[in-house]
C-alpha cells in the first residue's frame, strides 16, 4: 500500500471518475511562517445602499419586503429563462449549442446584512433549510424543470458581489455536468456491488477516522479523500435519504447544526469570515425513479494558508488535472481542531 503522507500519488474522485495528483512531500508544515488576517470589516445591521436588505429597492424600482426571516425572490438578473420552446445550433458537428431554460432565485438567509451563516443560531439556519426544501418541492414540480440547484457563494473571492447573507437556486431543464458525473458513477457502483456508493463510503470513513471533521447523530462533516480545494469538505447524511424532502423534522434540525458547526470551524481556522461556494446534490426532480441518489452537500474553500494565501487552479492543473500538497488527512485535522464557538464571541 502506498505511504499516503509521504509519496506522490493520485486519488480517484469516486463520485465524478475524476482523478487528482497528491504531492505530500512538498509541503510538510504548509502552514508554517507568517499568517496574515484580512482586515476587519464592520458591517451594519442594515444597510440603505443594499438591494438585498428589508425595505430597499432592488433592480427596476421592485421594493423588498420588511421580512424579518428568510426572503425568496426570483433573480433580477437570472442566468435562465423560462421558455417553453427547444431550439439546437449545429454547425457540421463543430459548433453545436442548445437552448436552456430554467429559473433562478435569490434566498436571503436573514435581514441583518452583517451576518452569516456561522453567526446565525441554529434555529435561524434551519428556517434556511425548510426555504430549500420548499424551493427544491415547488419548482421542481414545474413540467420544464428537471434539476434544481441550491447554492451559496460567500465572500468577494468566490464572486459574491453582496455581503448581505443569501444562496441561489438555479432551475433548469437539464441535469448540470457535475450532478450528471455523480448519477453516472452512484450507477456504475451500484450496478456493480448492489449497495449505495455514499453509504458504503461514509461507513469507511466512519471506521477509519482520518478525515471526519465532526458528527452527530444525523450527519458527517469529513474531507473527501479525493478533495482538490485544501480545506474542501462533504456533508454527508448517514441515512440514505435521496433529498431534502426525505428528511425528517429531526433530520433538517441536524442539517442546521451540523452547517454551523463546520462553518463556525471555517471561520475559526484564520479566524475571518471564510470564503466558499458550498451546494446541495440530491435527486433530480425529472421523474426517473432510477437515479441512486445519497443526499450530500459539498464546500469548496481557495484558502490554503492564511486570509491572504490562496489556492489557484493554474499550470498543470488546467492542461492536465488537480493536484494538491496538504493532503486530505491533515486539512481534516486541522479543522477538527477548530472550536465550534465562533472566534467572535470569545
């Protein structure tokens, strides 16, 4: 068996068929030298310029609700329209496109602008996730929607242009590649050994305890053995629930927890409001009763080192695949190490 902490290899990303390079040996401490902190930023409870806060105007004068929960709207500036119509682009084979339609929503996670998940209570958090599940119920009823994706973009860095606390949802017509990849795969595996490929998964790493950043009853925060980000995690339910509308009232309150605790954990590590685009994969809503699905929610964090240190896909990773020093195993340590109260409050 190879030696995992010390020689170059790669990992096989068993949801996707991806593979990814480990390099061990070139980062032993990485964490080492000077760490830098982003400079603290005060935001204000409300904030009149802000298109996401209670009260304020958004694009084209619509005036947002005084909500003091959650608020759903559709996007001002959707990447997808609803169209009922089919239409193909193919140029001899070479140049080949297809209409797609679909609708995007904006979830505002709380009206204070200066929140985030982490320093929302678990109560709030779980208002969040019953948002998703009626989402994920409503529009993926809709005869032209076969694939709702929930997601967050947190932070400037991963291209969130507003610091309000808030996801999107993207309903579309067609299954997304990396769903797509992960339906293919939980098929091949099953087909292959009659049992779920994530429970099967989150057994083994419930026997070998190297990369669980923390449990509870319902759910597992770990680092994929496969992670390309440094601090990348998976969310994993240990029942094989196939969405959020298999989840029951106990199962959704643990969903809640266990999202602050990771993230709490997050922020705790360089002690800032970490960066992420995290998502939800769970069944498709196009009616196949087919797909072997595991409910699961995936976190991708840039930072390796510090605030200011981050990880890039550049050089050979773009012409050949990810690859990766820290491995799986020690970002999930340090993480395990993290508090789960929130570097603010102590």
């Amino acid at each position: 068996m190879i030696n995992l902490s010390e020689k170059p290899h790669r990992r096989l990303n068993i949801l996707t068929g991806d593979w990814i390079l480990v390099s061990p040996h070139r980062a032993k401490r990485p964490w080492q030298g000077q760490v830098e902190k982003n400079a603290a930023v005060d935001l204000p409870n409300y904030d009149p310029h802000c298109y996401l806060c209670p009260g304020n105007d958004r694009a084209q004068g619509i005036k947002n609700p005084r909500y003091d929960s959650t608020f759903v709207f559709a996007n001002d500036f959707s990447a997808l329209l609803p169209d009922e119509t089919t239409e193909h682009y193919n140029v001899n084979d070479l140049l080949v496109g297809k209409s797609e339609s679909g609708l995007c929503r904006v979830v505002c996670f709380s009206p204070e602008h200066s929140t985030t998940l982490p320093e929302m209570g678990v109560e709030k958090i779980r208002k969040v996730i019953d948002v998703w599940k009626s989402e994920y119920e409503t529009l993926g009823a809709m005869r032209d929607i076969n694939y709702v994706q929930i997601f967050e973009n947190k932070g400037a860095v991963m291209g969130c242009s507003n610091p309000h606390p808030h996801g999107q949802i993207w309903a579309q017509n067609s299954i997304p590649v990396e769903p797509a990849k992960e339906l293919q795969q939980s098929a091949a595996y099953f087909k292959k050994h009659h049992s779920c490929i994530l429970c099967d998964y989150t057994a083994l790493e419930q026997k070998q305890q190297e990369r669980i950043v923390c449990e509870i009853s319902d759910f597992i925060a770990l680092v994929p053995f496969w992670a390309v980000w440094p601090y990348e995690t998976m969310i994993i339910s240990k029942r094989h629930a196939s969405s959020l509308s298999d989840l029951n009232d106990s199962e959704k309150n643990s969903l809640a927890d266990i999202i602050k605790r990771l993230t709490t954990r997050y922020d705790n590590l360089f002690e800032m409001s970490f960066p992420y685009s995290s998502g939800i994969h769970q069944l498709p809503t196009d009616n196949d009763q087919s797909h072997n699905v595991h409910f699961h929610m995936h976190f991708y964090p840039p930072l390796l080192r510090s605030a200011t240190v981050k990880k890039f896909m550049v050089g050979y990773e773009m012409l050949g695949n990810p690859q990766r020093d820290i491995t799986a195993e020690f970002s999930a340590d340090r993480l395990r190490g993290c508090s789960e109260i929130h570097y603010k409050l102590k």
